[in-house]
C-alpha cells in the first residue's frame, strides 16, 4: 500500500505541482493501487487549509469530500470522517475537536471549550 503525506495534496489543492502530482496519481490508478489517506493527513489538510491559507469551511469541505470519495483513496475510518467533516461544515468547532466526538454515542465531554455545545455536546466544566 502507498501512503501520502498531507503536503502533496496540500500542493495540488492550492494549485502547486498540479500536473506532476496528478500524473503520478494517473500512475499509481493505472497499477491498481490504491493510496492510504490516514485521518492524520486529513486533519493536517484541512487545518492548513483553514489556518494557513485562509480558506473558507465550505470550500474545505467540498475539496476533501471529492478526495475522500475518489476511488484512487483508501480512506482510514472513512465514516467517522465523513460525519466528522459534514459537522465541521455546520459548526465553528475546530476539526480536531470535531474528531473527540465523533466515537461512539459520546454525548459528554470534559472540556474547558464550550464550543462542544453547538454539536449538542454537553461540556463537563473540570
């Protein structure tokens, strides 16, 4: 299996190395092989994107939905993720936060950060 770092992908989302990145994808499609795309490199993705390049959360989502998506990907807990970034979407919470709940049936945190509520999360003040 091939692994991807987040900055090669960072780089063909915001417009750098876009052919040579796409001809090695073409490459890699043509063999039968798949890329891992492990939930780390799609943390790391979507907060470079939002803190570094200033994109918007709609924007965000739309582009790692498609990579998500894309048969080429072999998605690491691909459902949490999906929850995960279509609650990003609708909240103000930060991805990796967004990450914390997604397990399980939580419904409670331990936080000092309130913004946990507006996913219905009931925060336990320590």
């Amino acid at each position: 299996m091939i692994s991807i770092d987040a900055d090669v992908l960072i780089n063909f989302l915001t417009g750098n190395d876009v052919n040579k990145i796409e001809k090695l994808f073409r490459r890699i499609e043509s063999r039968k092989k798949k890329i891992l795309l492990t939930q780390q490199v799609i943390l790391e993705i979507i907060y470079t994107l939002e803190y570094n390049y200033k994109w918007d959360r709609e924007n965000i989502f739309n582009v790692v939905n498609i990579i998500i998506n894309d048969p080429l990907f072999k998605v690491e807990e691909k459902e949490d993720i999906l929850k995960a970034l279509n609650l990003y979407k609708k909240t103000s919470i930060p991805f990796f936060d967004v990450l914390k709940i997604m397990k399980e049936d939580v419904d409670q945190i331990i936080s000092y950060n309130r913004s946990f509520e507006e996913a219905g999360i009931k925060v336990i003040m320590p």
